[in-house]
C-alpha cells in the first residue's frame, strides 16, 4: 500500500473507509478527485473487488473523462470499467439493458438539445403557440415540470397507450410525447424518470442491480437534486456501501434543483472532512473562511493550507466604472511586466452583462481575452440586432444589416419575398432597402411598408435626438425589446440596458465633439470587429458558475456592488436561501485564486437596481485586516449598503420602493439621484383603465416600471407602456 504515502492522514482515511455510507466533506483545492481514483484503486488493486461492482458518478462529462484517465494511471490493464461515468450516462447504460420492460427497443434514440428544441417548435406550430408568447426554452421547462410529476410514463409511454389527435391537439406534452414516440426517443428527463419507473415497478431488477453495485461513490454530491438522491439511496440499499463526497459550501446550483440539503443530513456512519488545501495562499483562504462563515445551511469547516503567507489580497474601489477597468487592466500589465502568462489570469463576474466594459478595456489596451464558455458582449444577438438597426438608419444602403433586421422581429416576409426582392434590386442596382421603399406597396406585405415607415422615420430622427435616445425609441419601435421582454428573458434585457448605459457613457465622454451616429458606429466597430478566438495564450474572462471547478494563478473579482453580486433577483426569489447560495458563488470565486486576489467595485450607476452603487456585503463580511483597500470608500456609502440590505432582505420586497426607501434611510450624502428611480404610480395586482382596451389588472411590471403586462375583462393580455394606463379614479 505505498501509494497511499502519497496522501495526507484524512484523504488516507477517506481511502479506506470503504464499508458502509460514508460522507466526505471536501473543501475547495482539497483533493477530492485525488481522493476518489486512489479508493477506487483501493478497492480493485487491494481488497480485490471486481470493478464491475463498482459505480463511481460524476456530474459532467470531462469529469468522468479525467477520473478514468487518473484511475487507469492506478489499476491494471482493464480493471476499470464504463460504470466510471455521469449519472446520465449510467440511466443510459441501465436502460441498454432494461428499457425492453416498457416495450422499448435497445436502440432508443436519445434527444439532446437541439432535438428537443425542434420538437418543441413542432408542437407549438401545431397546437398555435406563438413563438413570441411563449418561448422555445418555456414550453420545454413547461414539458419538464409536468414530466416532473412522473405520471406520464404510464400515461402516454407505455406498450397499449394510445395518444388521440384531441389529446394531441389539447395538451402540450400529449403532443410532444406522441413525437418522441414515432422515433423512439428520450429526452434526458426521460433517461432518469425511466431508470427511476423500472427500479420502482420491477423487483427483479432492483434486486439484479443493487446485488450488482457493492459499492457506490459520488462525486460533487452536492449539486445532487431530488432524482439523483433517489437513484442513489435506491441503488445502494442493499449493500449500503455509499460514498459521497461534496462540499454544501459549493452547492451554486440550486436554481437548477440541486439540493444540498440532502448531503447536510445525509445519514451517515462516518463523516471525514478534508480541509487541507493545496490551491491557495492562506490569506485568500481567510477571506473565503471568512466570508463563507455567514452561511447557516453548512458544514462547519476552516480551510487552511501549508503554503506561504503569498501576496496581500487588494480591494480596490474606482469612482467610476472606467477607474475600476482602468485600474484592472494596469495591474493586468504589471503581472505580465512581472512574468506572469496571460492565461495565468481570470477576470470573473455575476452575470454576463458585465463583461462589456471590461472587453472595451481590454481591447482599448490591445490585450488579448477570451469569454471562457460564452459570448462577448458585442457578438450577442440583442445587441447586433440593435446595432444592425442603427447601421441601416445611417446607411440605408447596408444590405448586411437589412437582412439581419428584415425579419427581427418576425414581419412574415419569407425567402421567396427576399429572392424577389434582391432581383429587384440586381435589376435596378440599387440596395435591398432602397428598392423595397420604392417597391413595396406593389410587393403587397404590410409589413415591408410598415418596415420602410420605422427606417424613414429613424432617419428623419438622425441628428435631431442623441444617439442614446434614439436607440431607446428604435428598440421600442421596432419591437425588439417587447420581444425579449415578452420572453422574459432578464439576461437579454439586462445586455441592452448595459449598450444603452454604455453610449450613454460614449455621449458623456465625448460631449465637447457634440457625436454622431455615424461616430458612435465607427468607434463601436473597433470592438465588434475584434477577433481573439485563435489565441490560445489569453486572459479569460467568465461567469463565476463557469469557473466551477477552474483554477488561475491571478483571480480578479470585478463588480462587487450589492444588488449585482448578490444578485437583487436571486435575493428578491428566494429570500435567505438565494442570498446563502450567492455566498457560496463568492466563495467559488475566492476559492479558484491560487497566488493573488483582486476584488474591486466603483461608484455610479447599477444596472441591476436601477440606482446608485453600494459596496457588496461580501466585501463588508471581510475583516478590515484581511485586505489592503486601494481608494477612498465614503462611510455614506457602507452606510448605503446596510440599507440596501435591509431592504433587499425585506420579506416582503417589492422593487418599486427600492429607490426611495434606501434614499430615505441613507439621509441627505449626494444621492438624491435614486429617489426617483421607481416613482410609478402602478403596482402588480392593481386595476388599470385603458382608453381603447378598457378595465385590466397589472400581471407584471418591466424592470424600470416603464412597461406592465395586463390582462383586461375579454380575456386578452396586453404589454403597455405606463403613459397609456391610468387608476379607475383618475381622469380619461
């Protein structure tokens, strides 16, 4: 047993424990992975256990992918098996083997996303589901929720049932299931409900496979939601042999339905925690015990490390959004002047948003980046549909951006329209545009003549109105952001407010040369043109759930101000739990920082409480002698941060106070500015009067309470904007 020499005393004990349920708490950087392919060596190599008898789980592919690769390295030629895989991938390699049960083939299809997605525009096309009420991703959450309920298998999936064109036509997932049927197919919801039916319903096999697995490991068991539980606990209850490893204080999944609850009260016979890390300095590891020790629903543990001390970590607050990106990309330099690698260093953040002003001052100083597993900012769809649209109200001869926009949002105008269209203009060689503004009461769609209408008279607005506003009424006009509205999608809404506030920004910086449109393009194009993709040496930018599992030599953690991280939404949703698992993203963040850590916030404007910035709560759990704070913060502005908070906890939160109730706490200390933020007169749940539409009843409000969803006495719901409403009691 000399391999285990390699291990410290509680990863050896981890290694050893082998009989009976087992929970190993691992900490970040603690060597859990190490842990988990040297026990399964164990196993096979020195109590001898056949390794198809062993199940070790994981959560993504990669992962799965690496531990066989470290387990091979460990085990002889072969003693290891297809059993070390996703918990998907073992429904897969089980239902291989069962699925005939339900009158299934071997060879059932498996859908991934892309297959949902177009079963789903099938049936929305069919049952008269418009694409702009309900979204793709909102009838598949919809299909989920009610396969969730796990009486559709004997309802519609089973050998005898019969899905009548009336079932198909009245109920979305009648329609969807009786399309998965015609090929065979599952979805991945299906791969476990399906294992989940066939465990319940057929003793012989429950009984085939739990004397099959002798032993059970888990890995990340954390993010484990109610199914993968169930699956576990069933699989090993007849040897009891089940080892989880998992770290509640990592658990960022909850909004996906992982429950860490059940790794927190998982019965146990023996708990082993790892706490030694091999990743960190210890002053990063204070600040991630530190922060972290707020959270309730835990495992009490202290990282600590062997390490030396390593650099101080820096808190760094900026005046302004442009001193914070200008302060980052200076240190940035001085690392690489140092010796450091580019991709030695990660910038993160909450939510993609953020990135814009970052890649504006990563480019401006020729830096390369890359956005580690998304989009950069000025490749967004939203956002090149916007840009699209003002491309064409200054050139009306753009044939790219004509295309682009035609059909953004959908006017019906088809390919044979287009193809008639473009040999029009070949015939008069003119550009698309100009030939349907000449065309396009002949060519007999309304909708081409309303088109023409909203380009000629964005163009007759060119120079009389900023560029500011006139994007603001062209995304109005032209439909696009009642569209993403519509859609709900908070992520898409949130992009365009950042493009608005960052020509806003263009404007303040340039307002002596009084900026057109035209310039604004020019300068714009600087960044949309820029193309990194083939680097392979460059700093990384991403999302804080995208560097789960990563780990960087230099780690910035930018935008710290309360309301964008934590996130207001998160926080208004779900209350404590939501702020406990934002902490649990701080900590993540902390957690991926191997020699230096950077965190920094600025003054102005928030996005996402539509008011002035506040220093995080995180940044105020942190002991003053834990960082070296670079710039002046004003005690007005913690002061700030403690109302925020207050109001954010608030149980019954509702956002169109925000404003005034922090302005009110926070006194009279120059922020006068965000008392008016939510001065609407209109609440949720309260009755409206309409001139045309009549009596309704506000169902949702916009972000900035500019527009609200109503549903009025016929039925029929409408968004609005707030001048076209009024209370009963008002005057028409």
């Amino acid at each position: 047993m000399r391999f285990l020499e390699d291990l410290n005393s509680r990863q050896r004990e981890a290694v050893t424990a082998t009989e009976g349920r087992v929970r190993v708490i691992a900490g970040a950087g603690t060597g859990k992975t190490k842990a988990l392919t040297y026990r399964y060596a164990y196993l096979v190599n020195v109590l001898g256990i056949d390794p198809a008898n062993i199940l070790c789980l994981t959560f993504t592919n990669k992962a799965a992918a690496e531990m066989r690769s470290r387990i091979a390295l460990m085990v002889h030629s072969g003693d290891y098996n297809d059993f070390v895989c996703t918990l998907h991938g073992f429904c897969v390699k089980f239902l291989r083997k069962e699925i005939y049960r339900l009158g299934f083939p071997k060879s059932f299809t498996i859908l991934d996303e892309e297959d949902a997605k177009a079963l789903a525009k099938e049936c929305m096309d069919e049952l008269g589901i418009k694409r702009t009420e309900k979204t793709v991703k909102k009838f598949l959450d919809g299909i989920a929720a009610e396969k969730a309920l796990n009486g559709y298998i004997e309802g519609y999936m089973l050998p005898g049932n019969v899905i009548t064109d009336a079932m198909r036509r009245t109920g979305n997932l009648a329609c969807f299931v009786s399309r998965q049927l015609k090929g065979w197919a599952l979805d991945f919801d299906d791969l476990m409900n399906f294992t989940l039916f066939i465990l319940d319903r057929f003793p012989d096999a429950r009984e085939y496979w739990q004397e099959q697995l002798n032993y059970i490991m888990v890995d990340e068991a954390q993010d484990c939601n109610t199914d993968d539980w169930n699956l576990i606990e069933k699989l090993g209850a007849k040897h009891r042999n089940i080892f989880v490893v998992g770290d509640p204080d990592q658990c960022i999944y909850e909004w996906r339905g992982a429950k860490p609850a059940r790794f927190v009260q998982f019965a146990s016979d023996k708990d082993i925690v790892l706490d030694e890390n091999y990743r960190s300095t210890p002053k990063i590891l204070d600040i991630a015990n530190c922060v972290i020790a707020n959270n309730k629903n835990r495992i009490p543990k202290d990282l600590f490390t062997r390490r030396a001390e390593g650099r101080a970590v820096i808190h760094f607050h900026g005046k302004t959004e442009k001193e914070e990106t200008d302060w980052i990309v200076s240190q940035i330099r001085l690392l690489l002047d140092g010796g450091a690698s580019p991709q030695d260093i990660a910038i993160l953040y909450r939510s993609s948003w953020q990135s814009r002003a970052l890649e504006q001052a990563l480019l401006s100083e020729q830096l390369a980046y890359v956005i580690w597993g998304g989009i950069r900012f000025f490749e967004r769809k939203e956002i090149k549909d916007t840009i699209a649209y003002l491309r064409l109200l200054a050139n009306p001869d753009d044939d790219l951006s004509f295309l682009r926009i035609i059909n953004m949002p959908s006017r019906k105008l088809g390919r044979a329209f287009l193809d008639r269209l473009r040999d029009l203009a070949a015939a008069e060689g003119a550009s698309l545009f100009r030939t349907l503004e000449k065309h396009a009461p002949e060519l007999g769609k309304p909708s081409a003549e309303a088109f023409v209408q909203l380009i000629t008279e964005g163009r007759e607005r060119v120079g009389q109105v900023t560029v500011s506003d006139l994007m603001n009424q062209m995304l109005e006009a032209s439909g696009l952001k009642r569209v993403i509205r519509e859609d709900q999608d908070e992520d898409r809404l949130e992009n365009l407010d950042e493009l608005l506030r960052s020509v806003r920004f263009y404007e303040q910086a340039h307002a002596e040369e009084e900026p057109t449109l035209t310039d604004w393009l020019q300068d714009i194009a600087l960044y949309t043109n820029a193309d990194y993709r083939k680097e392979t040496r460059v700093i990384k930018l991403m999302t804080i759930h995208q560097a789960k599992g990563l780990e960087f030599p230099y780690v910035f953690i930018t935008g710290l101000s309360e309301g964008t991280f934590p996130n207001m939404r998160t926080i208004r949703e779900y209350k404590k739990n939501g702020e406990e698992e934002e902490r649990r993203l701080m900590y993540v963040a902390i957690t991926r920082a191997e020699k230096a850590l950077f965190l920094t916030e600025s003054e102005g404007y928030n996005v996402a409480t539509k008011m002035s910035k506040y220093p995080s709560r995180f940044l105020a759990e942190i002991k003053k002698n834990m960082v070296v704070v670079e710039g002046t913060i004003p005690e007005e502005l913690w002061r700030g941060t403690r109302n925020l908070v207050h109001v954010l906890d608030e149980e019954n939160f509702v956002p169109e106070v925000l404003g005034a109730a922090v302005a009110a706490r926070t006194g009279a200390d120059g922020f006068a500015g965000d008392r008016a933020e939510y001065n609407s007169p209109f609440q949720v749940g309260q009755t409206v009067s309409h001139a045309i539409f009549g009596i309704g009843t506000i169902l949702s409000a916009s972000s900035d309470f500019s527009t609200f969803q109503v549903r009025f006495s016929d039925g029929a719901t409408r968004h609005l904007r707030a001048s076209f409403l009024s209370l009963p009691d008002m005057p028409e």
